[in-house]
C-alpha cells in the first residue's frame, strides 16, 4: 500500500484517505464511481450521478525532507488504524458527493497523520473532479501501484506523481 495525495493505493483498490479501518469501513474509488462502506452499510453512487466530489478539511502540514521521517508517519497511520485508533483522535477529512437528493457526505481518517502538502490536496482534488468528468481513470492509479509496490513516494514525488495523472 502507498500513499499519494488524498489516496490509499493498493495493487488492487484506491481508497479516499485512509484504508479501510478494522471493521472494513472505508471510501473505494472505482472506474464506476464512490463505494463507501460504513457502519450503515455499503453505499454507491457511479460517476455520472455526481454533480462534484470534494475532499473538505484535509489536514495541512508541515512535511520532512528526508524519507525515513515521512515513513515513520506512514507507519504511524497503518499502526494506529490496525489499533483501532489507539489513545488519541486520529485526523479526519469530509467527502463531499454532490447527488441529485443533496450532498452526502462521508467522513474518513487521513493516512497522512502529520497532513498532506497544500499542493497534495489541490491535485488530489484535481484527480477527484477527473475521474467524475471521466477525463481519468483509477485504473492508471492501479497499474502505478502495481509497478512500484508498497513504497509511499515522498511529497515533492507524490505531487508530481498527481501532477502527471491530472494532466496527463
């Protein structure tokens, strides 16, 4: 698993924020659409019925320079997930899915637990508003994660990373 951006990515899912949490919570992007799966439930709305998905109150903040700081971060995230959150509130960020009945909204934990970069979430956001236009695939997302493995790239990779998938 590796983190870019807004996005858990694994071999085989893209997930908003976090991975799914130990019971199984979590928000998947597809190439059909949002799945999210809560404690009511599994709930699915495809691209076309979207009329916006953002990400809300992100975390912003402040990164290392060198890999071995960001990785204990990583660590820390995957750790305290697995924990059921251990002592303290993990941070959080709002999805926000315009629908024709409103907004819906879904509440996940950030996998970035000291916060992503300001450029991180306005790409990541970018990303999102592509793949509901259709413009962008997950399934590119997909193929990067299963040709570089579990190796979360550090910010200034991570950004170009988003920088070549919105604008590519």
């Amino acid at each position: 698993m590796a983190m870019v951006g807004l996005f858990w990515i694994t071999e085989h899912s893209v997930y908003v924020g976090s991975p799914p949490d130990p019971a199984g919570h979590c928000v998947r992007i597809t190439s059909e659409g949002v799945r999210a799966r809560g404690p009511d439930g599994i709930r699915a709305w495809p691209w076309s019925t979207l009329g916006s998905v953002e990400v809300e109150a992100a975390p912003v903040g402040s990164h290392a320079k060198d890999a071995g700081r960001f990785l204990a971060v990583v660590a820390e995230a995957v750790l305290t997930l697995g924990s059921g959150y251990g002592g303290g509130e993990p941070p959080q960020m709002l999805l926000v899915l315009g629908t024709q009945d409103g907004a819906q909204e879904e509440v996940r934990v950030a996998a970035a637990t000291s916060g992503y970069t300001s450029r991180e979430i306005a790409l990541s956001q970018n990303l999102l508003a592509r793949f509901r236009e259709g413009t962008a695939d997950p399934r590119t997302l997909l193929g990067w994660s299963r040709q570089h493995g579990d190796d979360t790239p550090r910010p200034p990779e991570r950004e170009a990373l988003l920088h070549g998938w919105t604008h590519g």
